[in-house]
C-alpha cells in the first residue's frame, strides 16, 4: 500500500512543482496576468520576488520530498498554507475568481497527505 501513496505522492508532488516552477517564472518575469492578478488582490508589487522565490523553494521541496520525506511533508504545509493565504488575500477584497488558488491549495494538501502516508 505505501508504494501506491509514494506512487501517487510522486505524480502529485512533481506535477504541482512543474506548476509552481512555471509561477514561479511567470512571477519573475512580471507577466502581465499575474501582475493584474496580484494588484487585483493588493499585495504590492515588491513582494513579487519573495512570492516567486516562496513558489520555487516549494517546487524545490516537493521534489526533494521524494528522496527525504520529511523535507516533503515541510514542503507540501508550506505550499498548502501559502495557497490558504492567496484563497484568502481573494476573499479579503471580495474577488471570487479563486479557483486557481483553490485548486492549489486541494492538490498541496493532497501531496501532504499523499507524502505523510507514502
């Protein structure tokens, strides 16, 4: 059994680093979506970095969670909450496109319990 949560563990946890990698990219490069979206839900412009670095150090753990578990299960909180917290900066400004950030934040915490499991 816990080769199939290591299994599905793997799946998840890299597909969700490739998206956090990708995010991570865009955030850098200032696309102009993200951009608009991070002004939408009024986080300043000078966080863009750290966001960005915060997504790429999560891809970076997820994937290093396959080899040191408990890395991953840090990894998998720190991606979950930090997609909590984009669900709520949404909420807070009454802005209800969130299903990106929710969708997120399910798959985080399904790697959590895929990795706490495997």
């Amino acid at each position: 059994m816990e080769i199939f949560m290591f299994i599905a563990y793997a799946v998840v946890g890299v597909l969700l680093a490739l998206t956090l990698t990708a995010s991570a990219t865009f955030t850098l490069q200032r696309n102009d979506q993200i951009v608009a979206n991070m002004q939408k839900v009024q986080v300043p412009d000078s966080w863009l970095p750290r966001l960005a670095t915060l997504k790429a150090a999560g891809a970076i753990g997820l994937v290093a969670g396959l080899w040191v578990p408990p890395l991953g299960v840090a990894a998998a909180i720190g991606v979950t909450l930090y997609f909590v917290g984009a669900v709520v900066a949404h909420l807070r400004v009454k802005d209800y496109e969130l299903a990106p950030a929710a969708v997120l934040t399910l798959v985080a915490a399904a790697a959590l319990a895929l990795r706490i499991l495997a």
